[in-house]
C-alpha cells in the first residue's frame, strides 16, 4: 500500500526533474485609461455617493474588452506574424504535456499559446494582470512586450472608431456647409459677370450723388432761365442757351432716374438680385463658420475621451526557472497517491465482501 501512495510522487519528480522543460515566466500589469479619466477610487466614490456609475462601468468595459483580445486566437495570429510565435512555443522533447511542433496546427497552437499567456482583469483595481511563461527569459519578455504592443494597437484602433462614429455627422455637416458656401460665391461671381457690374451699392450711390448734382444744376439753370424770360425780350441773346441747357439737364436727369429706378435691368433691380446673392453668400459663410467651430469643438471633446494603455509594472522575466514545481506536483501527486490508495483499499473491501457473501 506504501508503494501505491509512493508511486504517484516519485512519478511527478522524475517528470519534473529529467522530461518537464523548464519554463520562465514574466508578469505585467497595464490598465486603460481616458484623458479625463478619475481614478478607480474616485469613480468607486462617485457611484456611491451620485449613483452616476458611468466612469466605473466604462473602465470595466475596456478592462474586459482588452483582456478579451489577448486572449483571442486573433491576437495569437497577430503575435504570430510579429514575433514567430509558433517557433518560440515549439517543443520536440519528451515532455509530451507540452510538446508543440513547428508545422503545428493553428488548433494547437492555439492551446499552446493559452498555456502560456493567461490574462486576468481586477475588477476593483480596474488592472489587467499578464503572465507569461516561456522557455526562457528572452522569449518571456519579447512575448510580453509584443502584447502589449498590440493591446496598445487594439486601444488606438477602439478609439479610431469611437472618434470616427462620433465626428461622422459634424464632418457631413461640414462638407454641405462648404458646398453650400462655394454655390453662393460661384453664384454671385456669375451675376457679376453676366451684369458687368461688380458692385451695385456702390453704383446706386454715385448714381444718387450724380442726380443730386444735375438737380443742383438744373435749379440754377431753370432759374436763370426764368430771370431772362421775365425781362420780356425774345431776341435775348441767352435766351436760347439757357433754354437748351435746361432741357439738356432735363434729359440726363430723366436719363439718370431710369437708370436708378425705372423699367427693366434698372440699378433697382440689379441692387435687389445683388442684395438677395449677397445675403445668401453671407449666410453661407456663416453657417460654413459656426459648423467648423462645431466640428473643432467636437474634435475637442472626442479627445478627452480618447482613451490609451498605461503600463504599470513592465513585463521582467524571472531569472530562475517557474515551472515545473517540483514540490507542488509532488503534494499533488501525494494527494493522487493516497486517494489512490483509499480507492484500492475499499475496492478490495467490497470484493472481498462480495465473495464471501
């Protein structure tokens, strides 16, 4: 019966002194972070004292999320591509528990890889814990710095997408705003150049300056034409200029008048449709203006959002060999060999029993 209790434990040294192929490992821990992100603690505070749990829930779903991904197969094929993964974890020796040859499937490499890289989250603490275990301590930390590389990758690409959802409709906004700005200038650069007239304020207002000095003009003349004809003289040698002035500056006035306000493509008119293109590409530029300002402060507060991985304690590789444990597999196997034991013991009982019965 010793010999059965025994045989279990000296199984489990000679593995794990002469087959078992000794195994290093290396811990890290990183957590994911916002810009504006409270500690743990504070959200933990927070949710207690204003039932607001929003920070605390955020932080323990990027945790997951990136403990997740390294556990993924599509992280395995990422480190794989990387760093040569399957030529780290391959093993021809006698130690069939571990044996991973280089043509491998991606079946097997895959068991291979969760035997070696096992990831927790800490819900409290809002930190993922990495171990890592390799055949030496070169390949333990190139393991753990390539994966937390691409844990970094994962959290850049999770925030490229939020801020690409989040700037989606400001940047559409943007880009109408823009078209709508660039119709209104192409629209009034049109009408000027159909109208040969690149300002009708400006023209209205000369206009208006000139029919003020002709009215002038002609007051002056009208009543030096009055003073001649009230001398009674019809040979009045200024009788006849003074007359042709007066119907001359009559005619520019009427001629100036039409051209302000009368009918068809008068200055009138062509203020009007001016004043409507003008308004309209003001308002364009504007709303071009404030939409901008929306998007920059958009931008703005997807930044403080953004989210990054931040290492806690780098992945350092142990100097002496993790595993195997020679002393835990020796309990273990005690454990095998006395229950072991029991179990022959009441077998024999029982069969015992049973024959004499």
């Amino acid at each position: 019966m010793l010999a059965l209790i025994l045989a279990p434990v000296v199984l489990s040294l000679v593995y794990s002194s002469f087959i078992a192929r000794p195994r290093y490992s290396a811990e890290a821990r990183f957590s994911v972070r916002a810009s504006t992100a409270q500690s743990p603690a504070s959200n933990a505070a927070s949710f207690l004292t204003s039932g607001d749990g929003s920070g605390l829930a955020a932080g323990f779903v990027d945790g997951w999320a990136v403990s997740d991904f390294l556990n993924s197969r599509d992280c395995m094929l990422q480190l794989d591509q990387k760093i040569g993964l399957r030529q780290r974890l391959a093993h021809s020796g006698f130690d069939i528990v571990n044996r991973l040859s280089v043509d491998a499937s991606q079946d097997d490499l895959y068991r291979a890889y969760h035997a070696a890289v096992k990831v927790s989250y800490n819900m409290m603490e809002q930190v993922d814990v990495m171990k890592v275990s390799a055949y030496s301590p070169q390949d333990a930390a190139m393991i753990s710095a390539a994966l937390i590389d691409l844990a970094q990758d994962f959290v850049n690409r999770m925030d490229q997408k939020g801020v690409e959802d989040a700037l989606k409709v400001s940047r559409e906004a943007v880009a109408l705003a823009q078209r709508e700005a660039q119709a209104a200038r192409a629209a009034l650069t049109k009408w000027r150049v159909d109208n040969q007239n690149m300002d009708p304020a400006a023209n209205a207002a000369m206009l208006l300056t000139l029919s003020g000095q002709i009215e002038a003009e002609l007051s002056t003349a009208q009543l030096s034409l009055d003073k001649i004809r009230a001398l009674g003289n019809p040979d009045h040698p200024m009788l006849a200029p003074t007359a042709a002035q007066v119907f001359a500056l009559k005619q520019r006035l009427a001629d100036v008048r039409q051209r302000m306000s009368g009918k068809g493509n008068t200055q009138a008119t062509q203020l009007e449709q001016y004043e409507q293109l003008k308004n309209a590409q003001v308002f364009a530029d504007s709303n071009l203006n404030a939409v901008q300002q929306g998007y920059q402060q958009a931008f703005t507060d997807t930044l403080k959002l953004q989210r990054y991985l931040t290492v806690i304690s780098k992945p350092l590789p142990s100097d002496r060999p993790t595993s195997p444990d020679a002393f835990l597999l020796a309990l273990e196997a005690l454990a095998v060999g006395f229950a072991l034991a029991l179990f022959v013991k009441l077998a024999t009982s029982v069969g015992r029993s049973f024959l004499r019965g």
